[in-house]
C-alpha cells in the first residue's frame, strides 16, 4: 500500500522533476530517436516522454512496470497508434505473445539506473536484439570527477530509495561492453553528473 501511493508520488512529479534537464536531454533524445525504424523495444517508458520523437513509420513495443508511470504513459500513447504499451518490466518481456523475435532497436534511456538487475538487463537486451540491430543508450552514469563521484558513493543510499531505486553509482557504459555490446558511437557529456549516450551493436 505505502510502495503504491510512492510509486504514485514517483509518477506524479516526475515530469516536473525533469523538466529542467529536459532542455538538454531532449535534443540527445532526439538524435538518437529519429534513426529508429522497423520494430523498436523501448525499455522502461516512464511517463512516455520518448513517444512524440519516434517516426510514425516505426512500431514500437513499450514496457513499463510501475503501474501508476504504466497509467501516464497510456494516455500519451493513446495519441500514436504506431505504440503499443505493456505493464511489464523487461525480466517479463517472453509474457508479450505476438512481439517479434528480434527487434530493429532497442532504446535504453536513464532506466539501467532504475532497474534491480542491470547486468541482466543487458543480457535481455542482447536476446532481443537483431544481430544487426542497434541498442540506443542514454544513461546518467557515475560521475568521473573524483570529489564528486565519492560525494555521490555517500549520499546514494538516500538518494536511491527516494528516487523510485535510481542508483547514482553506475557504470552503464561497462555494464553494457561487459555484456557483449560494443559502441558504434559514443559520447560522455556532463549534465549535473556524467552522462552515456551511444548506438551500440552486439559484438562480433
Ligand atoms: C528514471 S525513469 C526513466 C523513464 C524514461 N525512460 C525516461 O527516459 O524518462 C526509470 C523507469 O524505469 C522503469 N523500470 C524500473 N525497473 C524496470 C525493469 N525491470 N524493466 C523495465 N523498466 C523498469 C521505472 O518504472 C521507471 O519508469
């Protein structure tokens, strides 16, 4: 009951919570969003922030486990006929009957954070990747300045469970190489901490 009204709380601000760093995260949204086509996997779809940027000629299967995000995420999908939304987190993806084997593109944005497991989450990533298909990233990762990067070690057991379990520590970049991904592109900016943004392919 207390773990549903947060989520709920979780669902609520969130938009607003992002709406500054949005400024910025939306243009790398929007680079790596308009290359998709044929079949795309989005992963953890929040509020369905990402939904406007995808070209109406692609199909998009869209899973989000935290119902209240599910809800919000529904009513924007309402409006592109070409997503289909599922209140699932990717450990359930097999419970999608008619998805296809492989996808096109699947897109990983600020979720590897979030999820429980994200060593395994790369491993899902990579079943359900076309050997020739495209995993689009853009993560918050651990900060590399020294200072910052220990301050973020301290506070991340508070931060986590007040931010929905996002965890200020990771390093999604070597989580996904050490799960046989490999960069086509790769770009490390810094917007409050360090960011990842890259096209990966599976490694030969
Ligand atoms: C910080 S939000 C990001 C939402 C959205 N991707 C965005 O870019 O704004 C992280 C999302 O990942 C979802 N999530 C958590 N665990 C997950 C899992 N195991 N599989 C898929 N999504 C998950 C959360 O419910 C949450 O909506």
């Amino acid at each position: 009951m207390i773990h549903q009204q947060y989520q709920k709380l979780v669902a609520q601000i969130y938009d607003p919570f992002m709406r500054s760093l949005e400024k910025v995260l939306s243009s790398h949204r929007q680079k790596l969003l308009r290359q998709t086509k044929g079949n795309v996997l989005e992963v953890g779809a929040g509020t369905g922030v990402n939904f406007p940027l995808y070209p109406p000629a692609v199909k998009v299967w869209a899973i989000e486990p935290s119902k209240p995000m599910y809800e919000r995420a529904k009513k924007v999908a309402e409006k592109y006929p070409h997503i289909q939304l599922f209140n699932i987190g990717i450990e359930q993806i097999n419970e999608i009957d008619n998805r296809p084997k492989h996808f096109d593109f699947i897109t990983s944005m600020l979720v590897l954070c979030t999820i429980k497991n994200p060593e395994n989450a790369a491993k899902k990533y990579k079943e359900n990747l076309k050997d020739n298909g495209k995993l689009l990233v853009l993560e918050h990762i651990h900060s590399s300045k020294k200072w910052y990067g220990q301050f973020q070690q301290i506070i991340n057991p508070i931060w986590r469970p007040l931010a929905d379990g996002c965890h200020l520590t990771r390093r999604q970049d070597k989580i996904l190489k050490a799960a046989g991904f490999e960069p086509e592109y790769e770009n490390y900016f810094k917007l409050g901490t360090d960011w990842y943004e890259a096209i990966m392919k599976k490694k030969k």
